[in-house]
C-alpha cells in the first residue's frame, strides 16, 4: 500500500446521508473508566483507532482484560484497586494526548515506578503542564528535559487534595487532575478555563461525588475520594470532529446536501457550528436527544454560495480546537478578511497546527498573516486551485492529511499528500466514507 494519496478531481455534487465513527474523547474515558469499575462494562460504536486501541492495551498492561463480542467491547473492570502495578512497567500512548494525561492522573498512587512513552509527535509536546499539577497531589515525576516524553511517575499512596487553576482550556490536564482526586482524602477543587466537559458528564452518569458549578469565564469543579464505580454500557455517539471534515467538504462543494446521523453535539465542541452559522453556512441540528448526559443530533449541512469573512470571538476557541484547520479552508474562500486569535493552544496539538495552518492555505495560494497566537486570511470567493502541491513532513497529524483531503476534493488542482496511514490515529474510515460520497448511484 502506498504511503500518500494523490488527488486530481475535485469531488461532484452529492446528497447523502452517513454515519461517521464512534466519538474519541468519550472512547478513551470508556476504557479508562471501565477499567477502574467493578465488573463487565459494554460498549458499542467504540472507535477501533490506535488512540483508542493504545487505550486498551495500557489498561491490559495494568492488568484489565477486554475483548470484543458481537460488535460490542467488553471490559472486565476489577474495581477501584484492582491494577498490577509490576516492576519496570512500560506503558505506551503512542500519540494520544488524552491517553497520555489522563492516565497518569488514574496511576497516580502507584507503589511502583511506572514508564510513560509515546511516539515521535506526543514526545514534543508539553507533560510539564500536567506534572506540575500532579505532583502538588504527593507523585514525583522525572521527565525529559524537565518538560517532554519519556516520564517516570513515582506515585504516592499518601495523596493530598489540591486547589488547582486550569487557565489553559486544557480538558486533559482538567481530566487528570479530576481523575487523581478520585483517589485522595479530602476535596480537590478546580477552578477551570471551560473546555470539554466529557469527563465531568460521565463521572456525573456514575454517581461520583463530583460538582460543577458554572461561572461565566470558568467551571468550578470539586471531586472527592470515590469508594467504587458500577460497571456500566454505554452505545457511543459520532464524533463531532471526524463529522466537521464532512460538513466542511458539503459547504465548500456545488449544490450539495449531507446529513451525519448521531453525532455528539456536547456544546463544549459546538465551537466549529456556531463560527460557520456566523459566516453564513446552513447547518440544521435535527432529532435532537439526550443520551446519559450527553446530547445528540442528526446535522443536516447544505453546500453556501456566499461565504462571509469572520472576525473570530476568542469565546469560540476551545469549542473548536480541533476543527480550526477546516475552519481556516472556509475563510479562505469567504468574501473577505478574516481574523482568528488567542489560538497559541493550536500549536500544543500534534503538530504544531496553526502554523501548518498558515503552509497549507499558503501552499493552496491564499494570502495569510501568522503570528504565534493568530492568524488573518485573506479570502477569495473565487478560489481554484490548478497547480501542483505536495504534503510532507507533518508529524503525521492526522488533521492535517484529512484537511489537505478536503481541501483537494473542495478548490482543485493535483495533490500529493503523505502519510495517510495517519487516520489511523483517529479515523480509520475516513477514506472510505469520502469514496461514498464520490459514488453518487
């Protein structure tokens, strides 16, 4: 098979309706979460990508045996302490961020050293920002270069509630710190830059001593020590950021329609919804339901004729952390200047995204001003792209090879794009959903 994808045709019309993977966020608290309870927790519609899969491996490591049967994934959870810590134990999150932070929050009182390794692109970014707050709990941490990937944790059975300020929007080090004090004597408060609330809906689903009180600019989250979590079943719904590269292919095609049945619509990931409905793109969110905390809808999208350039309230930014790639596509084709700002988070994810952001729109001959934390595009309604471009070298971040796919199939020209095994990290269908929508009988 070969390692890049070439694409010459920009993608036809098409009126479809699809479903997309299983959410990852809430993939990855399954597993952790289930391997903590007490007895045969189920899922069905997990997403089978190497995050998740890691997931399950390092709970195996610990100890918790899961298999699947008849489409669902069965985890067989021994309890709040039913984890083997052995000697020179090696767990690997290969490049799930998620994984990496809130496992540690999870190991956090082990007798044992434990090793944290990941691939090359989870190895450049920052662990420092989640020991720090960590190690305030007892744990002691050794990592590279004071900052990255490998770590040694030496837990502590002796752990102490912290008060923790999370100004980053960070729902990973939020998740860790909410995970270690589940295991501490006393009251763990944090007070929280709003970002995903996934961790805190589950932990709500399960009866946990957890609270939330919801400030304007913050959460304010207390969590005390929990005795035992039920096993439980949970069907997942569709990712909403696998679902944002399809509703950005519907809005940059001709005369095209698309609903992506069952996708999560948490509002702490409506961020891309509610920046696109501002510049002008017909999104409709139908059969909506509440599902153990978490809401859902079938999204309907319509391909827009006019496009109106943006200037982007920060307010937005943890909302669409993860679709801002697609976002910077539609600017580049609304009428207008747009401008996106306070965005240096984007530089934390797998590679550094916003300046790819900046190559990419480049590359396809869109004028872009980038700074460290913003950037502005200057759109063209009329773009069309009939040249040559190449992608390399990216840290095989998954976002990026699928942005580079939309893009190609959107404004044209002949693209050659590396390292398309990289879906695996996230969405291994990701293909074979874009060769449905090429197949119009």
């Amino acid at each position: 098979m070969s390692k890049f994808l070439i694409i010459k045709n920009k993608i036809k019309r098409f009126d479809k309706k699809i479903n997309v993977s299983g959410d990852k966020s809430i993939s990855i608290r399954w597993v952790l979460l289930s391997s903590l309870a007490s007895g045969i927790s189920k899922a069905k519609n997990l997403l089978l990508s190497e995050d998740v899969l890691a997931a399950l491996n390092v709970i195996k490591k610990l100890g918790i045996k899961s298999k699947f049967k008849n489409k669902e994934c069965w985890i067989y959870g021994k309890g709040l302490n039913g984890y083997k810590y052995k000697k020179k134990l090696l767990l690997d999150a290969k490049n799930s961020g998620t994984l990496g932070r809130l496992l540690l929050g999870l190991i956090i009182n082990s007798p044992k050293p434990i090793k944290l390794i990941g691939d090359k692109s989870l190895s450049k970014r920052d662990f420092s920002r989640i020991s720090e707050p960590l190690s305030k709990f007892g744990a002691k941490f050794q990592l590279k270069n004071n900052k990255y990937l490998p770590l040694i944790i030496h837990g502590s059975e002796k752990l102490k509630p912290i008060k923790y300020l999370e100004n980053k929007g960070s729902a990973q080090c939020k998740s860790s710190v909410i995970f270690a004090g589940m295991r501490t004597n006393g009251t763990t408060i944090i007070k929280a830059k709003k970002s995903r609330n996934h961790t805190e809906l589950l932990c709500k689903h399960l009866k946990l001593p957890i609270t939330v009180k919801k400030k304007i600019n913050y959460d304010e989250i207390k969590i005390r020590k929990i005795k035992s979590i039920k096993a439980f079943d949970y069907n997942i719904p569709s990712d909403i950021s696998s679902s944002a590269f399809f509703i950005v292919l519907t809005v940059l095609s001709n005369q095209s329609e698309l609903v992506i049945k069952n996708v999560n619509i948490n509002p702490t990931r409506l961020g891309i919804v509610q920046i696109l409905t501002k510049m002008g793109v017909n999104i409709n969110l139908q059969n909506k339901k509440n599902y153990k905390g978490e809401k859902t809808a079938d999204i309907k999208i319509k391909s827009t004729n006019s496009l109106k350039a943006i200037k982007c309230p920060a307010k937005y930014n943890t909302g669409a952390i993860d679709e801002f790639l697609l976002i910077f596509l539609v600017a580049a084709k609304a009428k207008g200047i747009s401008y996106f700002k306070d965005l240096a988070e984007l530089n934390q994810k797998e590679s550094p995204r916003l300046i790819w952001g900046s190559k990419i729109l480049t590359k396809m001959g869109v004028k872009n001003i980038v700074t460290k934390d913003s950037i502005k595009i200057y759109g063209n309604p009329d773009l069309k792209i009939n040249k040559k471009i190449i992608i390399k070298n990216y840290l095989k971040d998954h976002r990026v090879f699928m942005t580079c796919v939309i893009a190609a199939l959107s404004f044209g020209g002949s693209w050659k794009i590396y390292d398309k095994d990289s879906i695996q990290t996230s969405f291994p269908n990701f293909l074979k959903i874009i060769n449905n929508l090429k197949n119009n009988d």
